[in-house]
C-alpha cells in the first residue's frame, strides 16, 4: 500500500528499489526502542539483542550513528560523562528525552567509555562502550 501525505510517503510492505537518490543523512546505524521494568531498568529492544534486554551494555563505533526511541513520556534518557555524572551532548541531539528520538553521533573523539542513564532514577542505565579505543 503507498499512501501519500503533506509530508513524505507512507509505505506499508515491502520495497524495492533499482536505485538511490539523496545523501543518506538521516540514516542510522542502529535503533533501540526503550522501555522500562519499574524503576530499576531500562528495556532494550532492537539490533544486537535477541529479546528485551535490562539495561545492556551497548558497544557502539565512532563515527556511527544510533537512536534510541522513547515514547514513554517518563523516565529521561540520557548519554552522560560518568554515571550520576554530568550530559554527554557531543553528537547528541535530543539528550534527556522521555518522548521522541535521541540521535547519537558519535564523534571520533568521544571518550571510550560513556554511560546511559533516567536523569529521574539513578538505578536505570549502564555503560557504553565506544570503539575502537583510542590511546
């Protein structure tokens, strides 16, 4: 089914293209959608993950782009420095969300470690790890 709309294309199904135009900008390497077990845990559902995972650890590349999509209208997402620590906002648009998409570009120089974490419950969260490590 195409559906046309004020905005764009809605296609429900399958497509296929012969070819591609535009640069690509908009498109992410990966995509979590979050929920929430209380408020003890983040839920995880998307790439890398086999089921809805607590609180992963997420292991994502520099250069990379990712979203993590929160419609709970609760619980911040947030990328920080440390955990209980201060944001993150390098490449990061839409930080503390709690109902919409945060997109994380992660610059080259980001640090090799960085945390995820609800700016209103400080057990919700764990670590990201960014590689390849730098020296």
């Amino acid at each position: 089914k195409l559906q046309t709309a004020g905005t764009g294309v809605t296609v429900t199904g399958r497509v296929d293209a012969t070819s591609f135009y535009g640069d690509g900008s908009d498109v992410s390497d990966g995509k979590w959608t979050l929920g929430a077990n209380g408020t003890s845990d983040y839920t995880f559902t998307g790439i890398g993950l086999t089921q809805t995972t607590n609180d992963p650890i997420l292991y994502l590349a520099r250069g990379r782009v990712y979203e993590f999509v929160n419609s709970m209208g609760a619980h911040p997402f947030e990328i920080r420095q440390s955990a209980g620590g201060s944001a993150y906002n390098s490449g990061v648009t839409n930080n503390a969300v709690s109902n919409g998409t945060l997109r994380f570009e992660i610059p080259f120089d980001a640090p090799n470690t960085l945390y995820y974490q609800c700016t209103s419950h400080a057990g919700m969260g764990s670590t990201i790890v960014v590689y390849p490590n730098t020296i």
